[in-house]
C-alpha cells in the first residue's frame, strides 16, 4: 500500500505523491491552497497555524477532506427511573423534579451522555466548566457528592469513582 502525501513547501503549489512502504520519509511544513484552508475553518485569521493529520489512503482511492459527522446525543436521555432533558434542562428521578444547579446539572448531563466512559477531574473541569476556570479536582470532588446526595440513596451508586482517575456513569447499577 502506498500513502498519499502533500509535497513539502515549494515555491510551487502543494501536489500529491504516492510514498512506498519502504521510503524513508521525513517530517515536513505543509502548505495548503488558500481554498482548502478556508474550507476547512472558515473563522480562521489570515496566517493561523492549522495542525494537521496524516491521513492513509489505499492506493487507487482519491483522499477526501470530508469530516465524518458525529453522531448527536439524544435530547433526553432514560436510564431507570433517571431522565435527563437537555431541550428542557431538567432532571427527573422516578417522574420527580430533582432541583439541581447549573454546574450540577451540566455535570449530570455530561456523565449520561457517555454512559460506562471514565471522565478525568481534568476532563469535566474543561467539560462542565470551560477552559478559563481556575481551580483544581476537589472542585469536581465537592460537585459529584452534592450530586449524589440529591440523587439519593437509590441512584448515587450510578456514579461510580474510579480511583485516581476520575468518575464515570453506569447505568441501572
């Protein structure tokens, strides 16, 4: 199999060639057409560094810039007697209420959408709080257990720490 790749930087636009397996290949700058760079981030200033990705192509098959989609998270999510509305921004427990914060709420959202996943302290920061908070994992600690205590006895053993690591969300223990 053989790989397309672009051509190194030249005063000449970008053209594809194939490399043999047992080509030696070096690590190089890319240039895209200004059309290719435009398509692929619209909002981007003139000049913006891209990071790229070596994609392999079978030989024979022409390469695409196309994004696979992903795949949407459903608007409310059932676990049990666990429902979450993200259209809505509610939470019920066994057809109850539950009177949850923001921060709460996002973070309950977050676990069930990725039901069996193990989130880092570091991840739900970035996740539920954005990337400007300032503080560390205990803040996601305190939260998680604020959680569970509204959760109650019945459904906090569905968030379940993984030690060291983080939490993550398990369904129907």
């Amino acid at each position: 199999m053989s790989v397309s790749v672009l051509n190194p930087v030249r005063a000449t636009a970008p053209r594809l060639r194939s490399v043999q397996p047992d080509e030696q290949a070096r690590p190089s700058v890319y240039r895209l057409p200004p059309h290719v760079v435009s398509a692929l981030q619209p909002e981007l200033e003139v000049g913006t560094a891209l990071v790229g990705y070596l994609v392999l192509v079978p030989e024979g098959v022409a390469p695409s810039l196309a994004v696979a989609p992903t795949p949407p998270i459903a608007e409310t999510m059932e676990t049990g007697g666990l429902a979450v509305d993200l259209e809505l921004r509610t939470a019920r427990l066994d057809g109850e209420l539950l009177d949850l914060t923001y921060l709460e709420f996002e973070l309950l959202a977050h676990l069930t959408a990725y039901p069996h996943r193990v989130h880092t302290r570091d991840r739900l920061v970035e996740a539920v709080w954005g990337y400007g908070h300032v503080g560390d994992g205990r803040t996601v600690d305190v939260h998680i257990a604020r959680l569970r205590r509204k959760l109650g006895p019945a459904f906090r053993q569905q968030i379940v720490t993984v030690r060291r690591v983080g939490y993550k969300f398990v369904p129907g223990k």
